[in-house]
C-alpha cells in the first residue's frame, strides 16, 4: 500500500459507514479501495 498513488484519491475513511462505502466502491466499480485514517496513512483495504 506504500505504493499508492494519493493523487487517486478520494479513499475511504475508518469511520466511513459500511453502506456509504459500498454505494461509492460500486459507483466507482472498486473491487478494492484503499482505507486512510484522518492524517492520510494508510490503515487497510476494504474489499467488494
């Protein structure tokens, strides 16, 4: 994940609700999409 590039952004937030971040991986047709906390490190994926 070190690897990413944050000019892709938006990315999902650790306190996005679940159903929130479902609507936009499917909008955006995200099989993964990439989890930041407030500060914009890196804290996990969330998966589809």
């Amino acid at each position: 994940m070190r690897d990413i590039v944050f000019e892709r952004a938006p990315f999902a937030t650790a306190d996005m609700p679940a159903a929130t971040a479902a609507a936009a991986m499917r909008l955006r047709d995200l099989e993964v999409w990439p989890v930041v906390d407030h500060d914009g490190h890196a804290v996990g994926l969330l998966s589809f």
